[in-house]
C-alpha cells in the first residue's frame, strides 16, 4: 500500500466533523477522541502539523501502547481507539479512529464534548442529561417525581382520560384508574412520574407554567392570563384566550348556517399550541409564552430542538422525528391530538398555505424555539380553490373532487358526515362546500335538516 498517497489524500480533505490533524500526542488529542465518540466518530492523525504538513512522529516500540492506555485511564467509559501507523518516506504518522460509542456520554477529567463542524465543543447540563436518556431509550418524563405522588393527582382527569382513550381507540378498558396508569407506566414501580404529574396535576403545577397576552405594543399588555395546570387543560385554555381576541367575518353562503372566517386558521393554531405543550423542556425554569399582537402570534417555547434537528431540517422535512417527552407525546397520541410523531410543523404549513395566509416562520433564538404566524393574507396563484375540475394535484382538490363522490354516493350526507369521513373538521368542509357552490358545481335543494345535495353535471 503506498501510504505516502493515503496520508496525501488526509490532508486534501483536511479537518473536519470527523477528522483532526495534531503535530504531537498531548490531552487536546484526547479531548478530540471523546468528541468523536460522543458524535459519529472519527480518526485523529498525528504527525500533521498545524499548517497541514506532514512532520512526522517520534515514537518507539512502547510509545503507541503508553498512548493507549492513557486514552483508556483519561476517560470514562474507557475508550480504545484502532491505531494505525503510516510511514511516508522517513516520517511517522499515528491515526487513532473511534466509532460513535454506543453509551453516551463519554468524558475526559469530568468534562464532556462533542463535535461541531472542525472543532470540540464543551457540552451543558442539558445536552449531557439528553444523551444519557437517548442511550437508554427512555426520556426525563418517565423518571420517578421525588416530590410528588398520587395524591397530587386528579382521579377525575384520569377518567376522563381512559374515556377518551376509549373512544379514540374504540376499546373498552377495564382497568381502574391507577391501575391503568401502572399500565400506561405513567406510574412505575408504584412512584407518580414526572410526565404522569404534568399530566393529571390536581391543583398547582410550577413546571408547567404558560404566559399569554394581548398586545398592543411590544410594551402594551391589554388582556392576559397565566396558567399552572395540567396539560390538556392548558390546551384548551390556550386556545380559547386566542380565540377570543382574533377578529373574525362572517360569510353568508345562503345556507342556515353561516361561516366563520377567524384571521388565522384556528386547526393551525390548536396544531401549535400543541407541538408546545408536548415538546416543551419542562426541566427549563422559563415559561411558555404566547404574544397576540394586531398582525402576528408568537409562540416561545423553552429547550432548543430536540436530538440535532435544525429549522432547515423541519422545513425540508428531511429528518427523522425524536420526541424530547416520549411518555407525554404517547399519551397525546393514546386519544388522538398526536397522528404522527414529527409530522406537526409539515401539517402547520400546510393549514395556512390552504387558509390563504403566510406560513409561519420558525427560528432558534437562546434557549429556545419560536413560531410566528402572520395574519397577512397570500396571494394563491393556485386554481385548487377556484376549479374543482382542474388537473391539479393538491391535496385541496383531492379533498373537493372527494366531496363531489361522496355526494353522487349519498346526495344527504351532512357536512359533518364529510368531514368524518375526510378527516377535517366541519368548518374546513364548509369552506370547501361553498366553493363548490361558488362554482355551480355543488346546489342544496332545501334546508339543512330535510333537504339533499344536488351535483350540477
């Protein structure tokens, strides 16, 4: 093997996420081992000076295995990388590669570190604790309250949440309620757990605390409300502050019923508030905090994104979900406000484009995450809404031709009904209705209660 070449093309490639280059064997070198480790792994050469030029090593017959076993002494879990000794004329070179350990995190002298692009980077608290629990498949929600036991729990909030799951899942459950929740692991080995308190709180909940207001300036405050208390009642609260202070018109189709039309899609909102409460870092001291003004809703949400995804990530869609809270995101999915684990943001999106307003922007800031919905309208170059017979592929006009069929099946089935069976909700299958109207393609003869649906050909 021409080695000489092997060490050329290390160099081409130069540092990066998993590659690093040191003149000499010292602790840095160790520190880059158990960034390695903690990340994807990688391979560490030394005998490459700092202006990328081969130098060459010194070692003799001991020197590799002394190395070796400092590795091993200086980090805990121990670590011992493959070695490999190159020789290219009359330079020496050593490259120590580690895989991605499998038991997260790894230390050196107490510290942790992970790589980020061609450097190592200290980790916190925060980013230590994650990668233990992702090691162990588990998620902090699972792990005994020390503080808080059954007795801080509402028994009530627990029925109503078998019923639910009953009704979601069409089961009967013939388990009591504390014996449900042992089932669920919501309590385990017969301790209240942290996801189960958030969850079932009776009265006062510090950790689950959500600041919202009405503002009429970054500084003017003239509605808000503040809530400590489980999460499903947060949910509706929520979004029923939100509600009251959206503008709404009304739109007269000819039908009894008239159609709402709030500034922003209210299934975008409830979908946002949510992927909050779900996602949140609830080990975070911050609250949530939602901020109504006359053009925008913000949305701020303490812990940055979970497992590595970025904003870029989410937008594209190209990631794969990992859920901070397991035990709470399964409990959402066990009566239906959670579909799919990761698909919240792509749905969010995809309500307001169809709603006709800009979708909302999604960043990073310290500490946390922040949503953004704007009331401003979009100009749709988009035929969905207008022609129910356009060769389009949108899921609009999948929804209205799906209207159209079942119609021609049962000429009397309800707006209700359509939206059962396509999966909306009763004011989306109006608006899609009325646009079938709009058109001529859709006529009710008679009213709501007796009368039938009539398909123009």
């Amino acid at each position: 093997m021409n080695y000489h070449i092997e060490l050329e093309k290390l160099i081409e490639l130069g540092e990066g996420e998993t590659l690093e280059f040191k003149g000499s064997f010292n602790n840095e070198l160790i520190q880059t081992l158990v960034a390695f480790a903690n990340t994807s792994g990688g391979k560490v050469v030394v005998g490459i000076s700092q202006k990328n030029e081969l130098s060459g090593v010194m070692i003799n017959s001991e020197s590799v295995q002394n190395w070796i076993n400092e590795i091993k002494n200086k980090t805990s879990p121990s670590l011992i990388p493959d070695v490999s000794i190159l020789e290219s004329g009359n330079k020496t070179v050593v490259v120590f590669s580690i895989q991605e350990y499998p038991i997260k995190p790894v230390a050196t002298r107490g510290k942790y570190f992970k790589r980020i692009a061609n450097s190592n980077h200290l980790m916190g608290l925060t980013e230590i604790a994650n990668e233990h629990l992702k090691t162990i498949n588990t998620s902090w929600d699972y792990y005994s309250d020390p503080n808080h036991g059954v007795e801080h729990i509402s028994t009530e909030k627990v029925k109503r949440f078998i019923e639910k799951t009953e009704k979601h899942s069409q089961t009967k459950i013939e388990l009591l309620p504390l014996d449900f929740l042992s089932k669920f692991e919501i309590i385990r080995d017969k301790q209240l757990t942290f996801g189960g308190f958030l969850l079932f709180v009776k009265e006062y909940c510090l950790i689950s605390d959500v600041q919202a207001g009405r503002f009429k300036s970054e500084t003017m405050i003239i509605d808000s409300i503040s809530l400590n208390t489980d999460l499903f009642t947060e949910i509706d609260e929520i979004t029923a502050f939100i509600k009251k202070h959206l503008m709404v018109e009304y739109i007269i189709t000819g039908e009894p019923q008239r159609i709402e039309r709030f500034d922003y899609p209210l299934d975008a909102i409830r979908e946002i508030v949510i992927n909050m409460v779900v996602h949140r870092d609830y080990r975070d001291s911050s609250a949530s905090i939602i901020k109504i003004f006359d053009d925008k809703i913000e949305f701020f949400n303490p812990g940055n994104l979970y497992g590595g995804i970025t904003v870029n990530d989410l937008l594209s869609g190209n990631y794969s979900s990992k859920t901070r809270n397991k035990l709470i995101a399964k409990a959402f999915k066990e009566i239906g406000l959670i579909e799919r684990y990761g698909s919240g943001i792509s749905r969010i999106r995809k309500i307001c484009r169809e709603y006709g307003i800009k979708e909302p922007r999604l960043e990073e800031i310290i500490n946390g995450f922040k949503v953004t919905m704007f009331k401003e309208r979009i100009v749709a170059n988009d035929n969905v809404t207008d022609n129910v017979t356009d060769n389009v592929t949108d899921n609009v006009t999948d929804r209205l031709s799906k209207i159209v069929e079942l119609i021609e099946i049962n000429n009397r089935v309800s707006a209700s009904e359509l939206g059962e069976l396509l999966h909306v909700s009763k004011r989306t299958t109006l608006r899609d209705i009325e646009k079938l109207k709009v058109k001529k393609i859709l006529k009710r003869v008679g009213d709501e209660k007796t009368g039938h649906w009539k398909i123009n050909q």
